[in-house]
C-alpha cells in the first residue's frame, strides 16, 4: 500500500521518538496514548486575542544587512518555498528589517494575505541594516506595509532587545508602536529577546503583547541554560502574553541530528507555555521533517 512521504515521516518519529530528553536532560518516557495532532493547528496568542498557525516559517537564517540564507535562495527559489509552506498549512511568516524578506513575502502571499500572519520587527542598534538614521516606528510601519502590499502589520517587535532596561530605553518607539496599533494599523507589539533579563523584563512590561524567545532542549543558541529560560517564559506566559518559541533547531545545529531535533520539539511543546514556533526553512524536506515532529509530540494545551 503506498504511502506519502508526510504521512510516512510523521509513522516513522512517532515509533521512534518514544523517549526525549526533559528539563534536566534526563530521559522521559512519552505518554504511550498520544497520538499524532494537526502539526498546522491554528492556535491563540496567549491572551492577545490573535491566533495563527502553531508553524511558522522564519525568514532570517543568518540574516543581516537586509539578506539571509533564504534571499540568497533568489526570488524564484524563495517564493516556490514560502507558497510550498502555505499549502501545507503554514499561516505564520516571521519577517525582519534586516532580513530583506518583505517583498518577498508580500508578493508570495498577496492573494492571500487575509489567511496569513505577518510578523516583522524593528532594528534600533548600530549596524545591522545599510542606513545610519533609525527613525521612527511609524515610518518603519509604513514603509513595511508597502513592501508586503498590505494595509497592516499583524505582530511588531523590537528586535533584539537585551537589556533589562529596554522598556525605558525604547519608550519612544513603544508609544508610536501603542498609537498604530489603536489606529489598526498593527495589531499587537513586543520583542524579539536576546537575553535572558529581557525576557524576565517582558513579563513585567504591561506594554508587550508577545516575546520571540530562543528556546530548545540543549541550550544551543540560547541566552541561558534551558530550565532558566523556561522558567522565564513560564512567567511570560502567566502575565498573558504571546510566546512564539526560535531556534528549536539550534540554528541549524540540529539539522543533522533527527535524535535532537525531535526531542527538541518535544521539550518546547511539553513547557505548555510557547504559543507557536517559528523555524528558517530553506528546503521543503524540512518543513515536512519538522511538522512530522510536532505531529508526533505529545499534545499540551497552551
């Protein structure tokens, strides 16, 4: 009886994923009664009142000075990729300033950008992008509204925030991102964290809506060691806020290694406290790959 590589994948890690790594890395037996979910399941946003796809495509591998991986993959290459992922059930499509990955994506989706959640964020460091000046969010906004051909922006963060203070330092920028988004023009704000005090500061911050956090079994690309993380998310989380979990493959550091890529998976899901995931695909064969993973996981509500 012939079977489709999707279906044939997500058989083949749900027999073999039997047992993953926990908090502490020691081995856990997985609930023998858990069985395979929708990988592409439209989920809330913590208490945001948003909701899209538990997959979402990351756009920025080895992003910088408006190019990653996936640009280089040139236009036809890319957006044969993005419209691959969207026909799977990928809803989520997590962009940046300095990524470049606007216009790609906002010709990708056009037509169906009512079905689709945008994410972008704002570079307010040195460097990262060619210009100097970094203006405000409002003309940021604009100017990524008309790179992905739509009238608003779903999700608006401040990327790369590290430090503990970040909530005064970018009061400015807040109060603009807080005015478009009671206009419409964005739907909710918050940061993309590199730290761990950003993280902890972000649960406290009644302005956040939502925190991209580096997270997964092996502390491989993260800010500290997983159980503190986790414990910050946690908090995050319990405030209400949105959590959409990065670098589940260490970036890229898992991507020869089916052991770490499942049990990573199942350690994010199993925390209970990230909302969606977002992964730099750069072939199709990892979107499946990845998606057969989150289908065999055990299944915990967020």
């Amino acid at each position: 009886m012939k079977m489709d590589r999707r279906r044939f994948l997500t058989s083949t890690i749900a027999g073999a994923s039997g047992m993953i790594l926990g908090c502490g890395g020691q081995a856990a037996e997985r609930p023998a009664s858990a069985a395979p979910a929708n990988p592409y399941r439209i989920v809330p946003l913590g208490k945001t009142g948003l909701k899209t796809s538990l997959i979402g495509f990351g756009t920025g591998m080895r992003g910088g000075n408006r190019e990653s991986n996936q640009t280089r993959l040139g236009k036809e290459k890319f957006e044969a990729l993005l419209q691959a992922a969207y026909d799977r059930g990928v809803r989520l499509f997590d962009m940046a300033d300095m990524y470049g990955t606007h216009q790609f994506v906002g010709r990708a989706m056009a037509s169906k950008r009512d079905q689709c959640f945008f994410v972008s964020k704002i570079w307010v460091r040195r460097g990262g992008i060619p210009e100097p000046e970094r203006p405000g969010a409002d003309v940021i906004v604009d100017r990524f509204r008309k790179e992905l051909q739509t009238d608003y922006v779903d999700l608006v963060l401040l990327h790369c925030m590290t430090a503990t203070t970040w909530p005064d330092e970018q009061k400015k920028q807040m109060d603009i991102l807080e005015n478009l988004k009671a206009k419409k023009i964005i739907r909710a704000h918050g940061i993309s964290a590199h730290s761990l005090a950003a993280i902890q500061a972000a649960a406290a911050s009644p302005w956040c809506d939502s925190v991209h956090a580096r997270i997964n079994a092996f502390g491989t690309a993260m800010d500290a060691p997983p159980q503190e993380v986790a414990a910050a998310v946690q908090a995050v989380h319990d405030a209400g806020k949105s959590v959409i979990g990065m670098k589940l493959i260490g970036e890229g550091a898992f991507r020869d290694d089916p052991a770490k890529r499942t049990a990573s998976v199942e350690y994010v899901l199993g925390l209970g406290a990230v909302s969606a995931m977002v992964v730099g695909f750069e072939k199709v064969s990892e979107i499946d790959d990845f998606a057969a993973r989150v289908a065999a996981a055990p299944v915990r509500n967020v």
